[in-house]
C-alpha cells in the first residue's frame, strides 16, 4: 500500500494517508474478507491503522520481534481505548 502511495503522492503525511477513505475501505474490505471464516465471537469488530510502524527502535519490538506489550499499552492508550469503548 505504501508503495501505491508514493506513486500517487510523495508529499502526503501518513498521518493522512491512513485517514484516506480508499484506504480504510481497503483495510476494512481486508477484515471482512477474513472475519466471515472465523466464530463472531473471535472476528475483529473495530481496528485503528497507526501512521508509524512497530520496531525495536521505536521501542515496541525487542531485538527478537517479539512485541513489548506493556510499551505498546502505554504508547498506544488512547487508540487502544478507542477501540474499546
């Protein structure tokens, strides 16, 4: 997705990029293609994209790639509280 996004325009921030309507239509087309062969009870009801990606870096990701979930809860607490409310 990202590479379509340069081809387009280099000057758009992912910040809007992921905001797009013909973005969040791909994702969600995405999800409702996946959730119709899992129970309700497992499928993904609501989902946020985030405009940057999860690394060891950035500090959510250790050397391994396994995920640093208390980072993540905390870095991402408003998102994540979002989605679940």
């Amino acid at each position: 997705m990202k590479e379509r996004h340069s081809e387009i325009d280099q000057k758009i921030s992912n910040e809007a990029f992921i905001k797009e309507p013909a973005v969040l239509k791909l994702f969600n087309s995405i999800v409702q293609y996946y959730n119709q062969d899992i129970n309700q009870v497992e499928q993904i009801k609501k989902f946020e994209l985030l405009s940057t990606e999860w690394s060891v870096d950035g500090g959510e990701m250790t050397p391994k790639l396994s995920l640093r979930r208390k980072t993540i809860n905390e870095k991402y607490k408003d998102i994540i509280e979002k989605i679940y409310s």
